[in-house]
C-alpha cells in the first residue's frame, strides 16, 4: 500500500481548525427541523384530551369544528376512529352470509322412479 498525503491524513484522523469553523458555520446555519405529523399520528396523540371532551359531552363533530376554528383541521371522523379502535369496539365488518338451508324433512329421493314403467321400456 502506497501511503499518500491523502491516505496519510485520513489515517491520522485530524479535523483542522478551517474545518471546525466551516461545521461550526453549517451547524448554525441550519433550519428549524420541520416535525410535522399527519392527521391520523395527530389525532392518536390527542386521543387522552378526546376521550375527556367526550366525557364532557361534545360530539366528535363539535370538536373538530373548534379545531377548525384554531386553524387545526382534525376531521371528526379520525377521533371516532380513535375512539373506536382504542375501545376495541370495532371490528373487522363482516359481509352477513346467507344462511345454510337446512335438510328438509323430507329429503328428496337419490333414485327417482321412472316416468315410463319399466314394462314400455
């Protein structure tokens, strides 16, 4: 292995002070992180504050129409969701099936009878 200036000072691990400056620079210089969420991960963070306006007696409909007003839009449909979910009082829909008729009392015969008596035949 041939061993460069290059080579040399990456082994050697330095950081010069020009470089510690210009990172000092691009640290300060960031932006604010934007940390925004979706609706559905907003709706699950506020699911304890839900639960107490509901006990309070609003509906899920009034409480989205004051976040509204705030400049929050939280439909009301995801805090009944939440609700929902969180109570495990929703579960999976199923289609209703058709119920299996059951066995007459009379089953009809395997072997019918012949509509031309053996005899003609």
């Amino acid at each position: 292995m041939v061993i460069t200036r290059r080579t040399f000072q990456y082994y050697r691990a330095g950081i010069r002070p020009e470089q510690i400056r210009q990172a000092q620079r691009l640290l300060n210089e960031l932006p604010i992180k934007d940390n925004r969420k979706t609706r559905e991960e907003a709706a699950g963070i506020l699911e304890k504050e839900f639960r107490k306006a509901f006990k309070k007696g609003y509906t899920p409909q009034e409480l989205s129409m004051m976040l509204k007003n705030a400049g929050i839009i939280i439909p009301a449909y995801l805090t009944e969701k939440i609700l929902k979910v969180k109570n495990g009082a929703s579960q999976p829909h199923k289609k209703p099936t058709k119920a299996k008729p059951e066995a007459d009392a009379n089953p009809a015969p395997s072997i019918r009878s012949p509509d031309i008596p053996l005899e003609k035949l």
